[in-house]
C-alpha cells in the first residue's frame, strides 16, 4: 500500500493534488466533484483588492454624490468578468464551499497594498476558510521603485494580513525577484506559513491588423514546471515554510518531480480545467502503480530527494549547468 497522504500549512492532506485558485472553485457541485475524485484540498479563486476597493468607492459616490470622483476612479478599475463577485458574495460563497466539502478549503485574496481591504483576510477565515492564500500579483512598471522599497512593502503587507488570522497563511509569489531566496525568507520571517510557486503572469499580445493590445488567455504547457521546480529544489530545506507548486503540472511525472524537489502539494489549474475532475483518478493511479512499482512507500520518503541539498550534483541548479547546457546543443546535420 503506498501512502500518498502529506501535509501543507499544517492541514493533514489525502494526497498532494490540490486544485488551484481558478474558476474551479465557482459553483459548489463543481467542488463536490473534484473531492469525490479524490482532490485533497482547494484553494479558491482569488477576491482582488480593486473589488473592494471599487465596492468602498461605489458606496462613497453614493454617500458623497461626487459623479466625478467615482466615475473617474472606477475607469481605472479592471472589468474583473467571471470573477465579477461583490466582496459580500465572495464570503457567501466560501462559508457555503467549506458547508459542502468534507476536504480543506483556502480562501485567496489578491492585492499588493496595505490598505483597509486587508480586513478581508479575517473575513474569510471568519466564513471558514481552512487558510489563505495571498497572491501578491504585481508588475512594478514605476522606474523610481526600487527592489527594496517593493519588497519591504510586501514583507509587511504579509505580516498585516497575518496579524489579522489565526489561521494559516501561504504566499502566493511571481518568479521576478532579484532575490528570491532572501525574499522568501523574509516572508517566512514575516509569517508566511507557506510559499506558494510561481503565479502565471498573463502576458498580452499585441493585434497587428487592428493595431490594439490583445488579451489572451493561454492555459500552461509542462514545460512551464521547470522554473517552480529549479527554486523549489533550491529552497527545499533551507527555508520554514512549506513550499507549493504551481504551474506546468500536468500528468503523474510532473506531481512526482514537484514532491522530489521538495513540494509538499502541487497546485492544479490548467489540466483540470481542459480535463475536469474525471483526471484527477487518473492521475492518483498513475502515481500509486510508478511509486510501487519502484518501491516508494510513502510521499513523505519523496520529497525533497532531488532538492539541492540531496542531488550528487548540486552546481546543475546554478550558473555552471548553464555552460554545460549551452555547450551540449548540437547543431543540425
Ligand atoms: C482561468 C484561470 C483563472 C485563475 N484565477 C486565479 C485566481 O483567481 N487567483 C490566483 O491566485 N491564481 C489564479 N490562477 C492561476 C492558477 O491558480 C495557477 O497558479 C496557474 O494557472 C498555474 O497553474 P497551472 O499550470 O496548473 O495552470 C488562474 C488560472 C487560470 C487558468
């Protein structure tokens, strides 16, 4: 019998398959299913801080009457589409997820500054949340913003949001820091029971014909997998927090190099959102029959035996793979 149950911010987990914050999360039955097919904890999709934020600006036209004001500041807002929930109804929607499903529920909020929305952290686990997960989604564009300035922004964000729970905390980060593991620690410091790698950014293309920035969705490919897998084997034991991996995981070798590099889950969105629920067993079996057929016999045993600190050649992280790699393309005949 394998044992593929593990542990993610202190939540006793079935298995390692978490199904990430996406519109997977929107409707209750949609839930129920992915636990039935054996998903072992959700993460919800995110409420941004520009919805609260737009919520408080559309009360304050109301309360003040100043049309300008409102009208101006709510161009500036993005049309949030399917994600279009008031703030109120985001709460509604977790208590009534966490009232249908037996498995842990994280609620996600989204947003990078320390203002009144970080109230919303309490509400979630006021509505049952499990944990939270902060997604700290942003593009510094600003040429006088400097790497410290946002990260020491960040780091107190995380400890704000933090001091406002008792229940866990993850940190749901981009690749783009000068720094990374300095970084990452600093969250941890701050108390980030958890990291979370890497978020997508959702790059725009550009429409050539009609001369207008395009706005395309594309879902990830594996080959996405290898950044979180590289800093994740770079962190893996060097670090308190828990690490997960999101992005490029696809099929049962993916989740099995995510759990060797030292991820305690891999966080699912594209390959569930093509496949539906009906994967994740899919997957689950694929895992089982590779783990015994090589004699693994538990998860656990797993993680963290290709990290950095495990490898025989730990320089295949760093700059030196980076020669050799370059030096072993052969060109074609
Ligand atoms: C349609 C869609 C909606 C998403 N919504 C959110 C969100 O609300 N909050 C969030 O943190 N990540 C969101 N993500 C990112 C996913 O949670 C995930 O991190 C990312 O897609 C990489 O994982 P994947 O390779 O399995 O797709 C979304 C992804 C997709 C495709």
């Amino acid at each position: 019998m394998v044992d593929l149950s593990t542990t993610y911010l202190g939540l006793q987990l079935r298995n390692p398959l978490v199904a990430s914050a996406s519109p997977l999360s929107k409707h209750t039955e949609q839930v129920q299913r992915l636990e039935a097919s054996g998903i072992a904890a959700v993460v919800m999709h995110s409420l941004f801080e520009e919805q609260i934020i737009h919520e408080s600006l559309e009360l304050d036209h109301y309360l003040s009457r100043s049309a300008n004001f409102s009208s101006e500041a709510s161009s500036y807002l993005p049309d949030t589409g399917e994600y279009s929930l008031l703030p109120e109804k985001y709460l509604e929607h977790v208590s009534k997820v966490k009232k249908a499903a037996g498995i842990p529920v994280i609620g996600s909020l989204n947003g990078v500054s320390k203002g009144g929305w970080v109230r919303y952290a309490r509400l979630i686990q006021d509505a049952g949340a499990d944990a939270l997960e902060l997604n700290l989604y942003y593009l510094p564009i600003d040429v006088a913003l400097t790497a410290q300035e946002l990260e020491n922004a960040q780091v107190e964000l995380v400890a704000a949001v933090k001091s406002s729970i008792t229940i866990p905390l993850a940190v749901k980060l981009s690749p783009f820091y000068t720094c990374l593991p300095n970084f990452v620690q600093r969250l941890a410091g701050a108390g980030a029971n958890g990291i979370v790698l890497f978020n997508r950014f959702y790059q725009p293309d550009f429409d050539i014909e009609d001369l207008a920035v395009a706005h395309t969705l594309d879902l990830s490919a594996p080959a996405e997998l290898r950044l979180p897998l590289r800093w994740i084997s770079i962190m893996h034991g060097t670090i308190e927090s828990d690490l997960a991996l999101t992005t490029g995981v696809h099929d049962h070798v993916g989740v099995l190099k995510a759990m060797m590099a030292g991820a305690r889950v891999v966080m699912l969105a594209s390959e569930l959102l093509q496949r539906g629920p009906s994967r994740v067993p899919e997957l689950l079996s694929d895992l089982t029959a590779w783990m015994t057929e090589r004699e693994y016999t538990s998860i656990k045993q797993m993680q963290g035996s290709m990290s950095q600190q495990s490898v025989a050649e730990p320089a295949a992280f760093e700059r030196a793979n980076y020669m050799k790699v370059l030096g072993s393309y052969r060109d074609l005949p």
